[in-house]
C-alpha cells in the first residue's frame, strides 16, 4: 500500500521530481520507479536478489509504453544494493557480489550515484530491525556524500 501512496504523491507533485537522478530503494517491482521516470532524468531502481531484480526489470520492459516516447534503458536502471554492504565504492568491482552482471553497477552508475542522485524514494521498506537500521545508515551515507551537486531529498 506504500508504494501506492508513493506513486499518488509523486503524481502530484511531479515538480519534485523533473529532471532529477532518483534512487529508488526496495524497488521489487519496480512501481514507483516507472510512475516517475518520465519526470526524471535518471531512475535507479534498487533492490536484492536475482529474482527480484529480473522481475522487476520485466515489469519495467513490460510497461515501457507508458515512458512518453522515452526509452526505459535511457532512464531506468535496475542495480543491486543490498543495504547491509553500504553505499557501492567507487573503487570496487561491484559485480563481485552480484550473480546477473545486469544488475551490477557500472561506474557510470557509481559516478551519478555519487555526483548526481538528488532524489531518494523508498516505500514499504521498514520491516525487519536489522534491516531498517542498514537501511537508515544507508540512507545517512547517500544523503551526506560529499560530491553531490544539488542537495538531496528523501521521499519515504
């Protein structure tokens, strides 16, 4: 029910998000991610699990038609980002851990991630202890990189 509540906000206030770089995390399907890519710049739907991410990259594929003429791989990216490892460095292979290199993070991801992404979205995320506190860590560290251009916001 978050995510729908997620995909009404941003529908009205669609301001927010023109022309941004959003991260969405918990993505699963994917909803929110393609409710606002054709306001944004770039979308980086994020999850973990191989499953998951192949299903919501099909979900993605499957509803490109609802982009306005935009292409889904110009726009949305579907990565893994398992919460408990951090913020994926710079520095680092990050197919290393990931079993579909299709999901990995090139380092033109990274380098967006870490200069670019001014918009986080996360919904019906908050379920597990352990996982709700590496997700706050997580959602402090993007928040407080140092290289972003433009000051970041979280819609959660």
């Amino acid at each position: 029910r978050g995510a729908l509540l997620m995909c009404d906000f941003i529908l009205h206030h669609v301001r927010l998000f023109r022309e941004r770089y959003c991260l969405e995390l918990g993505a699963v399907v994917g909803l929110a991610s393609l409710i606002v890519a054709p306001y944004a710049k770039r979308v980086y739907a994020t999850d973990i699990g191989d499953d998951i991410l192949k299903n919501c990259y099909l979900n993605l594929n499957y509803n490109e038609h609802l982009l306005a003429n935009r292409s889904i791989y110009d726009i949305i990216r579907v990565r893994e980002l398992n919460w408990l490892d951090g913020i994926p460095k710079l520095d680092s292979n990050s197919a290393a851990g990931t079993i579909n290199a299709q999901f990995s993070w090139l380092k033109d991801d990274l380098l967006e991630l870490y200069d670019c992404v001014d918009t986080i979205i996360a919904c019906d995320v908050i379920y597990d202890d352990n996982q709700t506190s590496a997700l706050l860590t997580l959602i402090k560290d993007i928040l407080t990189l140092r290289n972003s251009k433009n000051s970041r916001k979280l819609f959660m």
